[in-house]
C-alpha cells in the first residue's frame, strides 16, 4: 500500500505529528511505501532545526530527519505555512540576508501542488491534526 501523509500541528501542541510519525515507521517496517509526508499549518514546527528540547524529552526533529535518512520518505514543507512562521530554507534566508537556514536534515520547503500530487499518487491520504 502507498500512503501519503498531512501533519498539521507541532510537535509540543499534541501528539499527533507523533503518532504519524509512529504510524510511518510502522508502515515502512512492514514494507508498505510512504510516498509524501506534507507538513502544513503548525505542522511545519516539526522542521526547525534549531529546536532544543530538554534532554529528558522527544526530540521529534531529529527523529523526522533519522526517518528520512533511513527511508526514502519525501517530507516536504508547505512553503506558505512556513514564511507565515518563521521558518526559512536555504534560498529564502539568503535572500532576506540571513546566514543560516532554519530547516532540519531531511526536509524540502516546496508548494501545495506536492500535497496534490501526493493525494493523487497515493492510496491512501491520512491527515493527522
């Protein structure tokens, strides 16, 4: 089974980005395929890179980027989304002057049209938040 999956809270507002990424892991261990992860609305705090979360907490930035560098799961951030918020990718912080990026290992910034392509390509769309 193809599964695409919407992550639309952050990662310290509920669990539900993760529980997705528990239903992905488990997805992938028994062989199905996940095509597209889309973070929208707060769902794009799961890829700042700069967040510091005690010791003693989940570190879910890390554990998004260990995904992606394991599987090959496309987790993509909804560019909107994140411009509302804060978060830059490489091209945009240098053209607001910035020396660094705000995104984590493992993620992409790009538009709604992969959230599209994704509910187009997959089987199954599961939204969490």
């Amino acid at each position: 089974m193809k599964f695409a999956v919407q992550v639309n809270t952050s990662p310290y507002q509920s669990n539900s980005g993760h529980s997705a990424y528990q239903f992905i892991e488990a997805a992938l261990l028994q062989g199905h395929e996940v095509f597209r992860v889309f973070f929208y609305h707060d769902g794009v705090y799961q890829a700042f890179k700069h967040t510091t979360p005690p010791d003693d907490e989940l570190q879910f930035t890390a554990q998004w980027s260990e995904l992606a560098r394991r599987y090959p799961v496309d987790l993509v951030i909804c560019i909107s989304a994140a411009q509302r918020r804060g978060l830059l990718g490489m091209d945009e912080a240098r053209r607001q002057g910035k020396q660094d990026n705000d995104l984590a290992d493992g993620f992409r910034i790009s538009g709604l049209g992969q959230l599209v392509e994704a509910t187009l390509e997959a089987d199954r769309f599961i939204v969490f938040g």
